[in-house]
C-alpha cells in the first residue's frame, strides 16, 4: 500500500478502512452489495412511460440484474432536455418492483426532494453534479434509506470519501461508492474510466464500490468491456443503462445497451467474475486516525 494513503484518507474515519471495520455491506431488501455477490443494476437513463419501464425491467430481471436503475428527476446540462416525468415517474418505479421484484435506484438531486424520493426508493443516487451538494448529502444522512454516491466528474478520491465522509457524519452509514468515469484532456469516450481507482477505494475504504461503465464511456459498445474489466479489479457490482430501442432513447440513448446486448454482457461477464474473487483478498490497511472535522 503507498505510504502516503494513511494521511489522505485515514481522516475520514467513518468510511475509511481500518482494523476497526474491514468492509461493509450495505443491505436493499433482500440484496448485500459489498458482499461475495456482483450486483447489477440496470434501467433506463429516465423514465419515460409505463411500457418503456415495465419492458425494460422484465428484461433486465431475467438477465440477472437485481436492481432497476432510473431516472425521475433528470439533471441535464441543458434547460431544453427532457427533465423526467417527476413523481409520474417515481410511482412508474414502484409498479415495476411490484411486477419484477427488483428493488428501485433513482437520482435525487434536491434536499426539497429527499422525502418524496425516499417514499418510492430503496436506493438514492446523487448524481456526479451533486457530489458536493453538501445541503443534499447531509439531509440524505438524515434518511434511512441507502445511498448510492457518483464520484464528481473532476473530483479527486479524496474528496469523493470526503463527500461520503459528509453523508456518514450526518447519520446514514450505509453508503456505496460509484466510479462512473472523470473529465480528462481524452474526447474519444465522453468521460475516463478510472480503473485504478476501484483498487484505491477498496483499500482505503470499506464502502462497497460499483462502477457505470455507461456514462464512462458514452458509447455503447465499450460498455460490456469496462463492465468486463469492472468485475477484474474487484468491484462490488455494476450500474448500467438499458433501452428498449436505444435509438430513441429521452436521454443517453447512444450509451445504452438493448435487451440483448445486456443479456450478452451478463452472459460474458461469467468467467470475469471468477478472477473477481482473486482480487478481493483482504489487504492491507489504513492506521486509524481518529475522529477528524
Ligand atoms: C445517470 O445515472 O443517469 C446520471 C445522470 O449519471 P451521472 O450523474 O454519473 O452523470
Ligand atoms: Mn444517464
């Protein structure tokens, strides 16, 4: 381990892997994400109708997946995309785990909102923009519901355990971190997969770590590739989108796998998951530090 990880991370007691905590499990239902199985979960970029959502979550059920991903309330970059179907969308959410039985990821990008989501979800996103939306990591710590916390685009790991560091102060230890790709000078792939730091955060950490090989990359056909190399360096599991005709597709429909490029990639992901194991013996680790403000 580098030397130099004790002083940058150990400070962040609450999350950080020390002899006092090895490696957490967060609980959704019936689910332990953290734990020897590889969770996907898998959806639409937004919700955007009942026949959209229930396609796709029976899809992506019978392929393996054990969480639906989607989104109700969208941040777009730009005012003039499509926003989300709002608590439409939430209550399309909760009939689809009725249906499927999968439990409900689904972005919450307002503490205004956190209540309302926390109603229909069994996990909550912060996006990659919100990852230093301290108001909003804060209320989220007030709630008991698990959240799933992108990494900033342009945010060091430091400061993505800093922000989870937030969210555990505020009360709410159940905590998974998500690499899903950072702004560098490369424009070929619309964000890059830092796969290095699966490997970082899985032994400066004891939070579950899961990577979205879909917004990494922004194309679709390098998505089962990452979700290959995901499962090698030892993530807990993986969040990818699915679209019954990508092509058209509310939002990131070029990232977007159909049903049968999903089942495809679940397929292949087998034999990766066995060197998964190879990856996940337990290592070394961090000296506690203390509590830290
Ligand atoms: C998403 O998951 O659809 C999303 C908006 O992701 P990110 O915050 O990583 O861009
Ligand atoms: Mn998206």
């Amino acid at each position: 381990m580098n030397p130099r990880w004790n002083g940058q991370f150990s400070r962040f007691h609450l999350v950080a892997k020390t002899s006092d905590c090895g490696r957490s499990v967060v609980r959704v239902r019936d689910i332990e994400i953290g734990g020897d199985d590889f969770v996907v979960m898998a959806g639409p970029c937004a919700v955007e109708s009942e026949d959209q959502l229930l396609r796709t979550a029976e899809a992506v059920a019978k392929a393996g997946a054990r969480l639906l991903r989607g989104g109700a309330y969208k941040p777009r970059s730009s005012p003039y995309s499509f926003q989300g179907l709002g608590e439409e969308g939430l209550k399309l959410l909760r009939k689809a785990r009725e249906e499927t039985g999968l439990a409900i990821v689904t972005e919450v990008m307002s503490e205004e909102d956190v209540e309302l989501i926390a109603g229909y979800a069994d996990v909550m996103q912060v996006g990659t923009r919100s990852m230093e939306n301290y108001a909003l990591l804060e209320a989220l710590g007030r709630c008991k519901r698990p959240v799933l916390l992108k990494r900033g685009m342009t945010a060091t790991l430091e400061e993505f355990l800093c922000s989870a560091q937030v969210i555990a102060t505020a009360g709410n230890p159940d905590i998974i971190l998500c690499e899903r790709g950072i702004r560098t000078f490369e424009t070929a792939t619309r964000n890059t997969l830092d796969i290095a730091a699966v490997p970082v955060l899985k032994t400066v950490s004891h939070l579950p770590v899961i990577v979205d090989p879909s917004h990494a990359a922004g194309v679709r056909s390098l998505v089962p590739v990452l979700a290959r190399a995901a499962a090698v360096v030892g993530a807990d599991g993986l969040l990818v989108e699915v679209h019954p005709h990508p092509e058209t597709a509310m939002s990131d429909g070029e990232q977007s796998l159909n049903f049968r490029e999903f089942r495809d990639m679940m397929d292949d992901l087998e034999p990766y998951l066995a060197l998964r194991q190879e990856s996940r013996q337990p290592g070394p680790q961090l000296v506690a530090a203390g509590g830290h403000d």
